[in-house]
C-alpha cells in the first residue's frame, strides 16, 4: 500500500508544463510512486490520476475506474499504471460528457472528448500494452493524457456557460432532481 500524496492545485506551474518520460520503470522512485499514486486517487474518490498532479514531471498516469461518491456510475476496472502512454488512433465520434479534477476541486465542466481510442503504454512490469477504450475509461485516459501535455479540463471547454458547481452536479446530474 503506497503513502497518501499531496494533490496539488490550479496555479501550480507543474500543471502547465509537458511532463517528461520515464527512462527507468523499474527505478525504486517510479514503482513507490505508482503505489502512492494508486493509494491517492482511491482516498480521493478519483477514477484517475497523472503524476503532475502530485508535482512529479514524468509521464506516467493512474487510470482507476470504479463507482465511488464522485463517480457513482463509473465502470469497474483493475487500477492500471500507465507509462509513457500514447493515443494512437481514435474515433471520429466524438462524445460531450461531464469531467471533474482533483486539481480543480468544487467545479465539473462539459468536455468533447473521443468515444474510442486505442493506446499505447507501458505497464508497471515494463511490457507494452495495447489496447482499445471505450466510454468513460477512454474519457479518463484523454483527461489524464491531457496532464502530462499541461492541459486541464477547463482548456477543452466550449464555453463557461458548459461549467458548474460541484454541489449542483451532484444534485442534478447524479441525483436527477
């Protein structure tokens, strides 16, 4: 189990530079860093987390889809370590839908994001994985990919009219009243 890492937030310069790659995944550094990263997001309730939101530049990315209180319709999925990861081809359907951060904390917005991707990573044990995303977890991985580029979910919105309060977002879209 990995030690609870402090979640930076919007305005650290971290946030807003390319993260670099992983040279050495087999690195003590790196692995204590997945498990911390792995422990962090679940106490947050985040279904993922990119190491810049801890303030290390590499990248390197936690994808961790469950139900939780911030996502409760999230799918279920093994938390999964990303390592310099990459989209390599995507859909043409693109899918508006509702993201949060544990960076940005208090506000969700609404995100075009790709419905399917297929990417590229390296896993924890150093073997490259390939694979299809669909939905949510494809939304995830895009969000995350997008930490390691310096971006944040508010530089993909359409308009600030497509933001709202977390609290609103609780009552009207998860609870539907």
């Amino acid at each position: 189990m990995g030690e609870l890492l402090p979640i930076i937030q919007l305005g650290a310069p971290i946030l807003r530079q390319k993260a670099t790659l992983v040279e050495n995944i087999n690195d003590e550094p790196i692995q204590k860093l997945i498990d911390d990263l792995m422990a962090t997001v679940a106490k947050a309730n985040g279904v993922g987390i990119a190491a810049p939101q801890v303030a290390q530049s590499c990248r390197l990315f936690i994808v961790a889809s469950r139900p939780n209180p911030r996502y409760p319709n999230a799918p279920e999925m093994e938390p999964t370590a990303m390592i310099n990861p990459k989209i390599i081809a995507h859909s043409t359907e693109v899918v508006k839908g509702w993201e949060g951060c544990l960076c940005i904390p208090g506000i969700r917005g609404l995100v075009k994001r790709y419905q399917a991707i297929e990417v590229e990573y390296t896993d924890r044990n150093g073997k490259l994985q390939k694979q299809e995303l669909t939905d949510f977890v494809a939304r995830i991985f895009q969000h995350e990919y997008d930490h390691l580029d310096g971006i944040v979910f508010l530089d993909r919105l359409e308009s600030t009219l497509d933001i709202i309060t977390e609290q609103v977002y609780q009552k009207q879209v998860i609870n539907n009243t």
